[in-house]
C-alpha cells in the first residue's frame, strides 16, 4: 500500500450505504480524492463481495474495482440499535451517498426533510436505476435493463447482430461518476453558504446525458438513429476494418488525411472522386466508402497498417484483450494498475485512477477493505464502543 497522502478533499466524511457498483464507485472517487470513507454493509455484506472471487474470502474482484479507499463497518439497519448508530455516524459525516431503490432511505426514517432538520450540512447524494420521481421511479432496474430502455443498446451493435449491451456496466459508472460530480459541486456550493443539499441522479439519467452524438442526431432529425456496428455514425472512414492477419481500427478526419490513407490502400483516386474529396461528401456516402476501404485494407497486416498509418499521423490502434490493455506500455506509463494488499496480507490489483492532479494527487491510502473490517474501530470512534445492543447489531456479539 502506498503512503497515505493528504488529496483535496482531506477533512470530508463520507457514509457509504452504497451496493453492487454506482454508489460504491461515487464513494470511491471522493476517497480518491482523499475523502475519508466509511462503508456501512448490513450483515451478509453486499453481493459484489463474492462475485468474480479470486482474492481473500469476501472480496472478489468486481468488489474491488469500486471499494478502495475505504473503511468497512457493519450494522443491522432493520435493528434500532443499528439506525441509532447510522444516525451517530451521520453526526460527523459531510456526505451521504446511496443507491437505494427509492423509498427505502425515508423507511429507515431518513426522509430529505428529518435529514435537511437533523444534519443541515450534509451533502445527501442518491442514486437510481431510473430517478427518484417520475411513472418509472418505482422500478427495479439494473444496469443492463437500462442500457435497453435508455436507447444505448439500440445504437449499439448492428442491423444483423440486433441490439448488444457494453461489455462493462456503463450505466452505473456513468452514474456514479456523475453523482460524484455532483457532490463536490455541493460540497463546494456550502463553503459559500454553510447548508448541504439534496444531489439526484439516476443509471438512465447518466447515460442520457452522455448519449453525445447519437443525442444530437436524434434532436436535429427527430428520428431513431441506427446501429452502425463498429463504425462512426457520422465520420467515414473510422471504425474497424480488417487487415491480412486481424483487424486496426482508424479514423480518417481530415481531407489530407484521406488523401494519404487512399494512397496507402493503393487507390489515389478515392481523393479525387467527388463524393469523397470532402468530409461532408465522405459522410453522405459512408457506406460505399466503408465497402470500398473493407475490401483494401487486407492489403497489409495489422502491425504493417499501425505503422502506416502512425508515419502518416493517422488516428490508428489495435484490438487489445483487457490483459494486453493493462500490461501495454502506455497504460502502465500512466499507472493504470496499482498493485496493494488486502487487510489480511493478500496482494491485489486494481485499476488506476481517472486523472492526475499536480499539487493533490488521487492516492491509494486504503485498499478495499475486508468484511467488517473496521467495526470495532469505527464504533469506538462515536463513542459506542460500549453499547451493547448496538455492539450486537453490528455483529460483534
């Protein structure tokens, strides 16, 4: 484990009631950012604890991609003893996230208006699978289900291959990102003001608002755009293609560019033709454009194209496995593995972190933390060290 370093939000509290990824993987970004955060499981642990096992008992490897960088505590919050100690914890605390199905924090006699009365400056930061009003609300939803109905999956794939879901869960990365967004914006807000606030967002609002082009072509034509598979939906040519021996993905942007690119596929008068000399003709006509570029491009292999293309200063790269990503040159120059160790010894990976900060680096302090590691400690730190009913709903008895 790296030395613990002071980050930005060095002072700041955090109450994890999160489970499985989005609000987890907010909490884990404030603790990245230096956050001391304490996560509450109910006895059982979260479910993400035995998924993709593969390290110690209890923290398999999904888990720790969204749990370091934090101290572990449990509490029984069906028991009064265990909500008595929540609402202690909530006494210290600047910042509460969850990711509860909507109802369930007002059924443990949390509601906005008991929290705005009884803690004034915290930020209460919650997540949904589709928001916290609307006919939806009260759904259950998961990440997959909301890549369906969000429109993602529609523009993901092909006409043949029918709809396909990312190859990660998206949507709650997205939203817990955004939810941590979110909150240093409130936590910023009240150095003005001295009052917390109310943050909200959802897995189906995060990825709305990240829909990008798609978004923007939905807006300006008022119709569904179509899957367009591994191909841009606007820009020719960029996209996959094959070469002799694999495949390299390319982008061709500017009309320079193409017009060394269709010198390399051995057909110069692709610059020449008059519904691909510009951008916006090679946009109109993308599809004869990709045949053509699809039926060139095994001209040469794969390591052959990168080095083409990269001497022409062309957007270019290869199809990695995650394994290759990760042990490439490139991502470890960045540090995109951190190497650390469980709390009983056990060496772990987990990814790096999503920016770099010059002055107040993000900082492993924490690696994630056992089942109920910190119980005993954290009780102690609020002064219920001692209390009986609460030591047993906290599994210590």
């Amino acid at each position: 484990m790296t030395e613990t370093q002071a980050g930005p939000l060095s002072g700041i509290r955090v109450v994890d009631l999160g489970r499985i990824a989005a609000g987890p993987f907010c909490s884990m970004l404030l603790g990245d950012l230096g956050a001391e955060v304490i996560r509450v499981e109910t006895p059982g642990g979260d479910a993400m604890r035995s998924q993709l096992p593969g390290f110690a008992p209890g923290v398999g490897g999904y888990f720790t991609t969204v749990n370091r960088n934090k101290r572990a505590v449990m509490l029984d919050l069906r028991a009064e003893a265990g909500l008595r100690a929540l609402r202690k914890l909530l006494e210290t605390a600047d910042v509460l996230v969850e990711n509860f199905r909507p109802g369930v924090l007002e059924k443990m006699g949390l509601d906005p208006a008991t929290l705005e009365r009884d803690y004034p400056r915290l930020i209460v930061t919650r997540i949904a699978a589709y928001g916290h009003h609307g006919p939806k609300a009260d759904l259950p939803g998961v990440d997959q289900i909301v890549q369906a109905v969000s429109g993602f999956m529609s523009v993901t794939g092909t006409a043949e291959t029918g709809p396909i879901r990312a190859g990660f869960a998206i949507c709650d990365i997205y939203a817990g990102m955004s939810a941590a967004f979110g909150t240093l914006a409130a936590l910023y807000a009240r150095k003005e003001n001295g009052r917390g606030q109310m943050v909200q967002t959802s897995l189906l609002q995060a990825i709305l608002a990240v829909m990008s082009v798609q978004a923007g072509k939905y807006m300006a034509t008022d119709e569904a755009p179509p899957p367009e598979g591994n191909h841009h939906p606007v820009i020719a040519p960029y996209g996959l293609f094959p070469t002799s021996d694999g495949h390299v993905v390319l982008g061709v942007m500017r009309d320079e560019h193409f017009a060394a690119f269709a010198a390399l596929c051995g057909h110069p008068e692709w610059s020449k033709d008059p519904r691909f000399e510009k951008t916006g003709g090679r946009s109109q006509h993308k599809d004869a454009l990709r045949d053509l570029v699809t039926e060139a491009t095994p001209c040469h292999s794969t390591e052959e194209w990168l080095r083409l293309l990269e001497e022409a200063d062309i957007p270019c790269g290869p199809v990695l496995t995650v394994k290759e990503a990760y042990e490439d040159p490139q991502a470890q120059a960045l540090g995109m593995t951190i190497e650390t160790e469980l709390g009983d010894g056990t060496p772990i990976r987990v990814p790096g972190f999503l920016a770099r900060l010059s002055r107040t680096p993000m900082a492993l302090n924490r690696p994630p933390p056992l089942p109920a590691e910190h119980t005993a400690e954290i009780l102690a730190e609020i002064g219920l060290a001692d209390d009986a009913e609460v030591r047993k709903a906290a599994g210590l008895e």
